[in-house]
C-alpha cells in the first residue's frame, strides 16, 4: 500500500514538474521539442495519408493575407502580411470522407451533425470543428493549414499551423505543432 502511495506520488510529481517546465519554454525551446514535419491525416476517411509541406504544395494553394492571430484581449500574438496555405475542407475531400448513409432507414441520408474534425497538435494542444460547419459554412472556406508565411516557410510552431482567418478572437483556433487531423463521429 505504501509503495503505492509512493508511485502515485512521484508520478503526479513529475507529471507536475512536466507541465511547468512546459509553461517556462522560450518558443524556440517549444519548437525544437514539438517541431513535426508532416501531419498523419486518419479517421472516417478512404485513403488515410500523411501531409507534408511538398504534399500541400500539390494541392490548390491559397495566398491571402494581411491577418493577424490576435487573442481575447485584443493581443496580437502573430502578424502575417502573406501566408499560403491549403482549405482543411479541401485535405478531407480529398482524403474521401466517409459518412455512414441512413438512407435504408428513410431518414436523413447522412447524420452529419454526427461527425467532427479534430487537430491534435504535439504538445496535446487540440481543435475541433463540426464537419458541418466545415463543409457547409464560411468557416470551411476561411480555414487553412498554412506552409508559408511573409514570404518564408513556417518554423515558428512547427512546419505547418491551422487557423480560421474569420473568427472575432483568431488565437484560439490557431493550432501549431499540428499532428493529426482525424474525421470522426460522436
């Protein structure tokens, strides 16, 4: 029992411990720790692949800009005068998004309020958007994986971050260190 109690106590030491060295990264640290070049993308999907910044090359490739990835309080946290970048809805179409049809049952032929998107990022950091709003709203035609900003491929954040350029409080849905990007459902 006491060893126990003692594993139990050394491990959520060093869990803590872990968390706070994590908070007193300079970003430079953070990104030499988290930094990943490509992006598995899985899930409810027919042909899983993995992204890298020459893959969404290939893909249609988006410029825009001016933008600024400001927090709830107004902060600019980055400010990019260009980026290129790729839709997120455009990588799950053409990864083959794989609904379950209820046609059969003479309901609705697809439950896509069912099924979500999620980007987990390496250090747990995650994002979700509805598949819905994704594919039937602006927000799927103002969402991006960004390779290239102000002219330069992105290293601060890993190779390849995500934001939606329509949101009020851009920060948080700004995902860096992007890992997986997974179709499921509820």
């Amino acid at each position: 029992m006491k060893e126990t109690i003692l594993s139990a106590l050394f491990l959520f030491s060093t869990l803590s411990l872990f968390a706070q060295c994590d908070e007193t990264l300079t970003e430079g640290e953070k990104n030499s720790i988290y930094n990943i070049d490509r992006i598995e993308v899985k899930g409810l999907i027919d042909r899983p692949t993995t992204l890298t910044v020459d893959s969404l090359k290939k893909m249609k490739v988006y410029t825009g800009g001016p933008f600024q990835v400001k927090s709830k309080t107004g902060e600019v946290k980055k400010d990019l005068k260009s980026f290129k970048g790729v839709l997120l809805k455009d990588i799950l179409t053409r990864s083959g998004i794989k609904l379950e049809s209820k046609a059969a049952a003479g309901t609705y032929p697809f439950e896509k309020g069912s099924y979500y998107v999620l980007l987990t990022a390496t250090n747990g950091y995650r994002l979700m958007f509805t598949y819905n709003e994704l594919m039937l709203t602006d927000v799927g035609e103002n969402t991006y994986i960004v390779f290239e900003e102000n002219g330069k491929e992105v290293s601060d954040g890993g190779k390849m971050f995500g934001f939606c350029i329509t949101d009020r409080v851009t920060g948080a849905r700004n995902i860096k260190w992007i890992k997986t990007i997974e179709l499921a459902k509820l």
